[in-house]
C-alpha cells in the first residue's frame, strides 16, 4: 500500500462484504478456535453489513430465516426441579452437542435436575448477541421467552448492582451490566433491575484523579470499560450523574495517539524491521526523490523499479493518529468505537481527528477483505473488522440510511 493511499483513503467496501459473506455462509475454518462462541462471530458479520446497508444484498430471505433458526436454536429455556429456578437466555454456539428444538414453532420448557444448570450454559453476553441478531434480520422475537431471560438477569444482579456474567460464574464487570442493559432495551422491559444500585455501581467505577471508568471500583481506566460505562448510563438516563464530564472527555479525547508515541509500537515496528514516518518525512522524501526522479530512472530497470517500490511499501508506514485503550499503550482499530462512540455518546463527536483516524484504520485495511488491530499486525480478524466498519459509520465515511445507535451498537430503525 502506497502512502499516498493512506494520506487520501478510500476504503475497498466490496472487498469487505465479500469476506463477510464467505465467513458467514461458506469457509469459516480460520475461525474453528471461536467456534464455542460462535454467536459472537454471526453478531460481528451481520452488525457490519448493516452498519453498510448491505444485509438484503447479501443474504436472501431463505438465508435469513436459516440464520434466525440456528439462532433460535441456541435459546435455553429450563426449570430446575428443586427450586423451580427460571434458566433463560442463549448459549454460543451447539458445538458442545447442546440445542434447542422447535415443533411447530414452539419450544417447551426443559425441567432440569440443580446440577444440570451447569452443564449447558447461557450467558448475558451471547444473549446480547443472539437477540441484536435477530432484530438485525428482521425478526419480532415472538420465541423468546423473556419470563426466563428476565428471571435469569434479576439473578445475576449482585447486591452491589453491577451483574454477572452468566450462573456458573463470579466474574462480574461493567461489561456484563452493559449486556444487560441492551438485553432490557431490546426485549423493552427492565422490570428485573434494581437501577438505582446498578447506577451507583456505574458512577462507583469513575476515576475521578484521571478520568475514565475502570472494569470495577479503583480499576485503571480503559477505552472498553469507559464505553460500557457511559453507554449504560445513557440506557438508563443518567449521563448527568456522571461527576466531573469535563475530566472524562479529556481522558477520552487524549487516547488519540499518533504511533511513534507509544513504546509498544516503536518496539514491536523494529522487530518485524518495519520504519513509522510522519507525514513531513514522507513529503520531504518525496521532494527528494523527485529531484532525483529522472537520474535515477535511467539507471534502473524495470524489474528494478518494482523491487524498489515493494522494499519502500514494506520498510515504511505512515505516523497516523489512532485511538489506544488506555494510557501508553499501543493504537487499535477498535477503540475507535469504545473511544469514538464515547464522545459520539456525550455530544462531543466534534474532538475526533476524523481524517486521522480515517487514514489510521485504512493503514489496518487488510487488501483482501477485513480489517485487523494495528497496522504492524498481518492477519484480519472478525471483532476488528466489525469495530472498524462501525467505527466508518461513526465518522460518516459510508452511506446508510438508518443511523446507529451507538449506545446499543444496533441500528435505530432494527429497534421498532
């Protein structure tokens, strides 16, 4: 890739949509590791072609409902013999030889011995997943069984307010209080949440030294936590709570970083022997090289010429401005979401260096489809991809008519 592409991005959309579509409905061998939780990557794929309005180009209405099927059956919908606990929400994937089955269109509820709970698991996160899938492709979610997924999150809920991540788990963060928090907004019932405790366990997170939201309380603030926070209070209505906006948007909009100021990325460039330039650099090298343009040429030949262009793309990047996680560390495509929608979220979308960032994520454009985390890494992956085509939506670089809601990660015109 040239660094003129970088300077004037133009992004290969097509090429993008392709790889979607392949992994989606054909070769997803690369991704065998994720297969546990493969949810995660039919959420990624779909929310990406519809943040480029291309879900009805890709898929027919017979590929849809073939989608919504498997999807559905992932539900888990169980009552515990003992103490008649309602168990609801949806597994990853049937790869532990686990699904749901439909007659007619109806499920009945499975009884289950206490110990079985564990043995075929559901968790807020995949259940996020499931149902912003089966908003995306148009599905009314008239077999979901909210009793059973609202039982289930009031349980989860600690007494602090944050939640848990699924019954056969302590783990508890910001991240899952945010699932939950999309889960009620899409099924439209927070019945089951004591938001007043959920909220002072948000507002409990904040640091107030630095700016930012740790995953808990005293926690170093980071790009991921702080979205979830800032989205979760504006789910609930309570972005006003938050005690001193003005740290946090400063925190926020110093996570944009221009590569050679992070060590990480200095290191790990001379590692793979690859040299970051800034612009001026490269506009001095530029001139200098025009100078010498026509002496130079005379001398080499055509085979020559093309060994020189390829060392220059491979021996030299482009010092662009990306967002980074957390203080130091190194620049990453998908905090332009965490980093990006945060201030999209506040009303403050105005501080992104959006031609920076623009150049940044093309810098992370793999040729063949897809998007990966840095520009200083070689392979795609599906979570970078589908954060970095957000991250276009979110600093108007594609056209789609139905604007995202950020706090959700779904399209507004998916919740009706």
């Amino acid at each position: 890739m040239e660094i003129s592409d970088i300077l004037n991005p133009k992004f290969n959309i097509q090429a993008h949509i392709a790889l979607q579509k392949m992994i989606l409905l054909g070769d997803g061998v690369k991704f065998v590791s994720l297969d546990g939780q493969r949810i995660y990557v039919v959420y990624f794929i779909l929310n990406s072609l519809d943040a480029l309005d291309k879900i009805d180009e890709v898929l027919t209405v017979e590929q849809k409902q073939a989608i919504i099927t498997w999807i559905y059956r992932q539900q888990i919908i169980k009552r515990t013999k003992l103490t008649n606990t309602l168990i609801g929400g949806f597994r990853g994937s049937e790869c532990f030889g686990y699904h749901t089955e439909y007659n007619n269109g109806n499920v009945e509820e499975v009884v289950v011995e206490e110990e079985e709970i564990y043995q075929d698991i559901q968790t807020i996160v995949f259940t996020q997943c499931a149902l912003s899938c089966l908003k995306i492709l148009g599905d009314n979610l008239h077999l979901v069984s909210r009793p059973h997924i609202l039982a289930t999150l009031k349980r989860l809920q600690n007494t602090n307010g944050q939640m848990r991540s699924c019954d056969d788990s302590q783990e508890s963060d910001l991240r899952y209080t945010y699932s939950s928090l999309v889960v009620s907004r899409l099924l439209q019932d927070f019945t089951w949440c004591n938001q007043e405790l959920m909220t002072q366990y948000i507002l409990s997170c904040y640091n107030h030294e630095y700016g930012g939201f740790g995953l808990n309380p005293n926690l170093e603030s980071h790009g991921g936590s702080t979205f979830c926070a800032i989205a979760s209070l504006s789910i609930l209505n309570k972005l006003h709570l938050i005690p001193n906006q003005t740290k946090l948007i400063h925190w926020l909009v110093s996570r944009q970083q221009l590569l050679r100021e992070s060590k990480a990325s200095l290191e790990e460039s001379q590692q793979i022997q690859v040299e970051i330039i800034s612009e001026a650099e490269y506009n001095e090298q530029k001139q200098l090289q025009e100078q010498n343009q026509n002496k130079q040429q005379d001398k080499l030949t055509q085979n020559e010429k093309e060994c020189q262009k390829t060392d220059k793309q491979t021996q030299q990047i482009l010092d662009i401005v990306g967002f980074q996680g957390r203080v130091c560390k190194f620049p990453d495509s998908c905090y332009t979401i965490w980093i990006g929608a945060s201030l999209q979220i506040l009303g403050y979308k105005q501080f992104i260096a959006s031609e920076n960032i623009l150049r940044f994520l093309k810098l992370c454009e793999n040729g063949k489809g897809g998007f990966k985390k840095s520009p200083l890494e070689q392979e795609m992956c599906p979570v970078h991809t589908h954060f970095s085509i957000l991250g276009l939506s979110l600093l108007n670089d594609v056209n789609c008519p139905g604007e995202m809601n950020f706090s959700l990660l779904v399209r507004n015109n998916r919740l009706n």
